[in-house]
C-alpha cells in the first residue's frame, strides 16, 4: 500500500512540473493541487510520528538549518548567476512567483506545498523505505526520489533546491527520527526565500 501511494505520489508530482515546464498549468494553481492530497495521503497511510530528539530541539536545529541553508542559498545563487542558464531560470521563476501577491504565495507555500512534500517525502517515503534498507538507505533513497520528482521542472534553480535542500532536509529527518526538523527549515528556507529573494530575483519580486 504504501509503495504504491509512493509511486503515484512520484508519478503525479512529475507530471505536474512538466505541465508547469511546458506552459501548459500555471504553478501556483496546479502544483497545490498535487502536493496537498500527497500530503493528506501520506497521512492517512503513515501518520507522522514524533520526532525521537524531542520536539524543542528538532525544531530549534530545523531553524537554524533552514537559515543557515538561505543564506547559503544566497551565496551559491550569487555566484551561478554569473552563468546565464542559470540567472535565466532565476529570474523566470520569480517572474512566476511575482504574477501572485506575496501573501498568496507565502500561504500557498508555507500552509498547502512545504508541509505537503515534508510529510510525504521526509514523512511516508523515508520512513517507508528507512524501515526496509535502515535510516541511512531511507534517507539517501527519499533524497533520489525527491530530485527524480523535480526533475521534469527543467528549471535550474528548482533542481539545484531539490539537490541541495533535500539532501538537507532528508538529513535531518535521518538525524531526528522524525518531519519536524526538515518541515521547520524548509518552511523557514522557502518562507525567506520568496519574502527576501536572492541576486537577480529581487527585482521581479519588488
């Protein structure tokens, strides 16, 4: 049961970056559409359990990751902008987040996307798989699947997210036992994002 809702979770979050991808679905219309039932599925099928450092200390290291992984951000978008590919899927992505008002993408995201791909990906697929080849294989295999699913974005700054924080992201819910620290900075590192963004993508969110 839970492979297959695995696998369709997968196969539906795919399908719908490349309809993003290819201009035929506008991304904050579509994709809370897919994540938030991935979300709801992953948990009527795997409820998310309770993080084994204990709830302060995930969420307080869930911060500070999260800002730590910003300002990181920050930096390496700073110096991969100077290869145009790059700057270009920037700036088209904040293109596409300044065509809806803040307040809406910051609920979108925050409240319906970052919470539902946390539950599903660090919740139901870790936990599922951790329980087959141990928390290190889990870990390593939900982070595949993770940048499998973002792949047909075709978006540079997407993919390089998904590599990067969901390494992250997966780390920490290997190190807690538990969503809370990956939902606490991712939340964090997407809220900052779309509210400060970086290099070329302030001008289009201005």
């Amino acid at each position: 049961m839970r492979a297959a809702v695995i696998g369709a979770g997968l196969v539906a979050e795919m399908a719908g970056w490349w309809l993003v991808a290819t201009g035929r679905r506008d991304v904050w219309r579509l994709m809370p559409l897919i994540l938030g039932p991935m979300g709801i599925a992953a948990l009527l099928v795997a409820p998310a359990t309770a993080p084994q450092v204990g709830r302060p200390v995930a969420f307080g290291v869930g911060l500070a990751a999260g800002l730590t992984l910003f300002l990181g951000t920050r930096v390496f978008v700073w110096v991969a902008s100077a290869w145009e590919p790059f700057r270009r899927d920037t700036l088209a992505k904040y293109r596409e987040a300044a065509e809806v008002p803040l307040r809406t993408s910051l609920v979108l995201s925050l409240l319906v996307m970052v919470p539902a791909e946390e539950l599903f990906w660090r919740g139901l697929a870790q936990q599922t798989m951790a329980a087959e080849v141990g928390a290190a294989g889990g870990a390593a295999a939900a982070w595949v699947l993770y940048v499998v699913a973002n792949l047909p974005s075709r978006s540079l700054p997407i993919v390089a997210g998904a590599v990067v924080g969901g390494a992250a992201w997966a780390g920490l819910g290997w190190w807690s036992g538990g969503v809370l620290a990956p939902l606490a900075s991712h939340i964090l590192w997407t809220g900052l994002m779309l509210a400060l963004p970086p290099g070329a993508g302030r001008k289009e969110r201005a």
